[in-house]
C-alpha cells in the first residue's frame, strides 16, 4: 500500500535513501497516521508537524544507542512508526497497541514515558552528566515542541545548561500551539520572529549556519564567536538563548528535510550544548488540521473524504467539560468578579463559550500551571472569584503553589478538576487518581465532586459562595442519561452534607458513593434489589469536610470512588469512623489499586481496577451473609 514506508522496519533502513525519497516518504507517514488516527483517535496535528524532523534526526543519529528525549510526547507517532511499532499502529491507545506517548516498555528508543511538558531539557542535562562521569559519548537530543520551552521548569533547565561540557542538541519546535495557542510574552516573542521570516531568509540562515559550523577537527570556539555575532546582528530570536550563553541557530524551516540532515549532521559533532530553532506547520498535510490546529490537536475517530472530514449528523453525549463550560457562562453573567484562568487548555476545560462571551474575563497563561494558580490567588486577595480550570494530571504541577499561595492564605480560589480520575486512552500520564490525596491534606480545603449534569451547576453554585477554597472534580466523561430516581440530587450543596439517593425500607447496608461513581452504585442497588437484599446509597458529595451523619447507624459501608486506594475518600470514611468511634463498624473500600493502569477504554479501566456495579455486589453480599451469620450467633 506504501511504497517506501512497507520497506521500512527500523531507522537504520532510511540510511540508503535519497532526499528526494524521504520527502515522498514523509507523505506516506503522514497518510498512515491519518489512516490510523481517523480509526482509533488520537494527537494528530502535533504530529503531522513533525515528521520531517522526525525523519532527519533518525536519519543522522542512531538513537538505539544515543538518546531522544521527547517534550510533550504526544508528537512521538512518526518515531513510533519508524521504530519497530508500525506493525501495531492501527491499536494505537488501545489495550493491546502502543500508547500515544513515548513509553520505554516499548523498546529502547523511548527513554522516559512523557505526558507533561517542560522536561526534556531538564532530563537530558541529567542524563549527559550521567554519561560525562561515566565517560560515555552517545548523542542526545531533546525535541521541544508545542510551546512547552515556556514552561517554567525549561527555563531553569536552561539556566542550568552551563553545566554540561559535552555535546547536546534541543530542538526547539516552534508551531506557535500547545493545546491551544500560545499565550504570554515568550510566545509573542517567538511569533514576531517567526512573521518576520521569509521562505529565503530561513535558507539564508540555514547556509550561514552550516558555512559557520566547525567540522571535526576544527576549531569551535573561533567558528562559534564568528557566527554568534553574525546571528546577534541579523537574527532577534538569537537574543533570548544568548543572553543565557546558549549557542543558538535558526531559526529554520522545519519541513526542509535536506537541509535539517545537514544541519544535524554539522551540530552532532559540537562538543557543547546548542539550540536549533525550527518551524513546523501543526497540521502539516492536511487541511482540517492546519487550518483548525486546536481543534485537531487530540481527536476522536472520524471519516476522512479527500482533504476534508465528514461530519456526522448524530449530536454527540453532553459531557462534564461541557457542563462545567455552559454553567459556569451563565453563573458568570450574574456575577462579574467571577474570572476564568487555564493554562493552554481552554478548549479542552471547556472555556471556549467563556472566552466568547466574557474576552477580558479570561486568562491562559499558557503551559505554566504554577503561574495559573499564584495568579488566581492575587485575584482572590483582590477580591475576585477566580474559577482555575486545569485537569488533574497538570495541576500536581502546582502542589507548592496550592499549600502556599491558596491553602496558607485560605483564599477562595475555586479549582475546576477536569479529567479527574482514570481517563481512557491517554493512559497514566494522564489518569487523575491522585487529586483527592494530596489536595485533602490542605487545611481549609473544601473538596467536592458531582455526580450528574445538575450537580455540577449546584456545585458552581456552591462553590462561588464560600469564602475558601473549593475543589470540584469531574471526570473525562459523559454526564449520566440513565433511569434511575436521582431527585435527591436536585438538593442544593451544604458543606459537608451528603444527601440519600436511595432510601431502603429495611436496610442491611449502605453504599456511599463520591462523584460520578454514584451510577455504578445504583446499578448494584438494583441487582440486589432483585435477589431481596434492601441497601442504601448515599452520595457523599463531599470528601472534605465529610459527612459525619453517614456513621449515626451501624451498618456495614462500602465506599465508591475513581481514585487511588491510597489516600482517597475511603481513607477519609476509614480516618472519621475511627475519630467518631466507630471502628467496630465495617467499611470496604472500592477504589483504583496502588499501579499504573495502561491505556485503554475509561469503561474497561474501570473494570479492571474494580470500580464497578460488579464488585460492589460481591463485596455487599460477603458483607451482609457476615451480618446475617453474626446475628444467627446472637440468637437474633
């Protein structure tokens, strides 16, 4: 089906093949990938952006032995395809294929398994110390794209850069997009650089740089002063890595294979740390993509016809980002110190209706989450209601941010928590099983997760009239379209309050579920129903402050939560029963085992860790026949 690509089973078979040909095959990578991402979904315009560089830098090193570090991994697809995972491609995020990301379980060209940008530099300074103490010489590279060098942590990487006396490569991306595009001052920076570059000048700049570059042998420090005076005069983009005293080159067209195989040819034998700024098109090849890079950034399956998608006419399932988006619009109109703040994620929380209708109300402070939320703690000690919008994964970037600046100061500072808990088929560098345990630990922290549509308005609701600090969790999921009685839930919030969505006659036990997991424990009330077994479910709403009244009665708990069994709300139920006394009172908890859970479907995620209808009957039956037993001892 592909000409040149089916002949290609690791980087060493693009040795032999001309410019000419790794142009030709550059376009049959990127069909493949389109091919495979219209079928299982997944990060497509990052990715369209980067094969060609992908190509030159296989082409020039040998990274089974040297190193490739990857930033925000997910514009890895075309290195995965070129070693040794093409094959499995076409199950790519699935249980049984490759993941979107860099994974080292896969074979020896991934080093680290990244899902968080700013790292790369970072990593690979660490790892060309390691190698210099031990007198190795493999190449490294950090490949840097999707706006992630303004990433704080990549900036203190490259303050550290000096301590490296030995060859390494960062490749600056510049695509002017992470999720969205790219926000703050770096980024304007680059843009103005990039609008002021023609087709010719790129070309200029890539002769001047490969006439300046010393080759083996030579002199380096002569050759470098030369160019880096030549760069100060013609270039500004220079001007930022020079004041650091990093070598810079660019910047340069980053779809111009034969020029990219020179110039990495002529830096791999620099026997210092260097940057090459390139430019890549997001989208590159197709384009849907290139004209709606956003919108194309992390996709779900969908129907290719020619150089355009065929939508379909079926109207997608509501899901809790829209929710949070739609209400928090209009809570927004009613309220106007109420101020939204993500960090290069607004379409993906959701803010897009947000950053319509309310421009000089929103803020993305690009990939910088600890910014976001000091920022959102100056709003509220202004008096501001900042709602912070951030999926779990990101914002364990800003832990410190949260104790110091939120917590300390008991600011009302309202944190939105998408993509909380497990999250399907980006997998765990994504899953947000984590939040609760480290966010509970905050004093005057009010922790909270909705189970349904309705409940995320009464918890925004809630939320922007406390006078502290507010989580609200909710999963990468669709909102529940089911026919159980959930007019419980139509309660307004109390602190601390839980509210009984199912009431039995006679109970012999009670479930009390956190968050969206309320639907599995009503589907185990049903099956228990039917084999005469009356139970109660609770909706805790709340894991902090709990809910003391779930403890007034004996009867044996099972807890219910889509977070890791260490530290989450089952914890929380086990710390009060034994505060209230109440250890004598039986409690199970159900939640995510203590282990990564590799990429799949969020349903069977769910399954496997055991967060399911299934076993909460399993549990409420050994449960009740113990309290039978005990009963039938006691003459009862």
């Amino acid at each position: 089906m592909y000409e040149l690509l089916d002949k290609i089973s690791s980087p060493a078979d693009l040795k032999g093949l001309s410019v000419s040909q790794l142009k030709a095959l550059a376009e049959e990578i990127r069909q493949f990938i389109l091919a495979s991402v219209s079928k299982t979904g997944g990060h497509l315009a990052s990715n369209l952006g980067v094969v060609e560089v992908t190509l030159a830098l296989h082409r020039v090193f040998d990274f089974s032995k040297d190193k490739l570090l990857w930033d925000v991994g997910h514009q890895c697809y075309a290195h995965k395809i070129l070693t040794g995972r093409k094959d499995t491609f076409g199950k790519l995020r699935q249980a049984d294929g490759p993941s979107g990301f860099p994974n080292p379980d896969e074979g020896p060209y991934d080093q680290f398994c990244v899902g968080h940008a700013g790292t790369s530099v970072a990593t690979a300074i660490g790892m060309a110390l390691g190698q210099a103490h031990q007198k190795q010489k493999d190449k490294i590279v950090a490949l840097v794209g999707d706006a992630s060098i303004v990433n704080g942590v990549s900036f203190e990487a490259l303050n550290n850069l000096g301590l490296v006396k030995r060859q390494l490569l960062i490749v600056l991306n510049d695509n002017s997009m992470a999720i969205d595009a790219t926000q703050g001052a770096v980024a304007k920076y680059f843009s103005k650089v990039r609008l002021s570059q023609t087709y010719e000048d790129m070309r200029k700049t890539t002769k001047s740089i490969l006439e300046h570059t010393p080759f083996i042998g030579k002199s380096v420090d002569e050759t470098l002063e030369r160019l880096k005076k030549y760069l100060r005069m013609a270039l500004p983009a220079s001007q930022l890595f020079e004041s650091l005293n990093i070598p810079y080159f660019g910047p340069v067209d980053g779809h111009d294979i034969g020029s990219l195989i020179q110039l990495f040819s002529a830096l791999k034998e620099h026997d210092h740390p260097a940057i090459l700024h390139i430019y890549t098109k997001k989208g590159e090849g197709f384009s849907p993509a290139g004209n709606e890079p956003h919108k194309y950034h992390s996709t779900g399956p969908f129907k290719i016809n020619g150089d355009s998608i065929e939508k379909g006419t079926s109207k997608s399932a509501r899901k809790f980002t829209d929710s949070l988006g739609d209400y928090l619009v209009e809570l927004a109109a009613k309220d106007e110190k109420v101020v939204a703040i993500t960090s290069a994620m607004g379409t993906g929380t959701g803010l897009d209706l947000f950053r319509k209708k309310f421009p000089d109300r929103f803020y993305d402070v690009g990939i910088a989450e600890s910014a976001a939320v000091d920022i959102a703690a100056g709003m509220a000690k202004a008096g501001l209601k900042p709602v912070v919008c951030i999926y779990s994964t990101f914002l364990q970037r800003s832990f410190d941010q949260i104790f110091q600046e939120v917590s300390l100061q008991n600011l009302p500072v309202i944190f939105c928590i998408d993509r909380a808990g497990l999250v399907g088929s980006d997998g765990p560098t994504h899953h947000g099983q984590m939040d609760i345990g480290y966010l509970r630990m905050m004093p005057n922290f009010v922790l909270t997760a909705p189970s349904d549509d309705t409940e995320m308005e009464l918890a925004l609701e809630f939320a922007l009239k406390e006078q502290k600090p507010v989580c609200i969790r909710y999963p990468k999921d669709t909102v529940p379209q089911d026919d159980f009685d959930r007019s419980a839930c139509r309660q307004r919030f109390e602190l601390g309050k839980s509210v009984t969505v199912k009431k039995g006659d006679n109970p012999e036990l009670k479930i009390v579920a956190y968050g969206t997991v309320l639907t599995q424990a009503l589907q185990a009330e049903q099956i228990l129903a039917d084999e005469g077994i009356d139970i109660d479910v609770i909706n805790a709403r709340f894991a902090e402050p709990i809910d003391e009244a779930i403890f007034e009665d004996d009867l044996p708990i099972i807890t219910l939560e889509d977070h890791n069994l260490a530290c989450g709300f089952g914890s929380v139920m086990l710390e009060t029963a034994n505060r209230l006394g109440k250890t004598a009172q039986p409690i199970v908890i159900i939640a995510g085992p203590g282990e990564f859970i590799r990429h799949d479907t969020r349903s069977a995620q769910l399954t496997k860790a055991g967060i399911n209808a299934a076993t909460i009957v399993k549990n409420a039956r050994i449960l009740i026949g113990q309290g039978r037993a005990a009963d039938i001892l006691k003459g009862r």
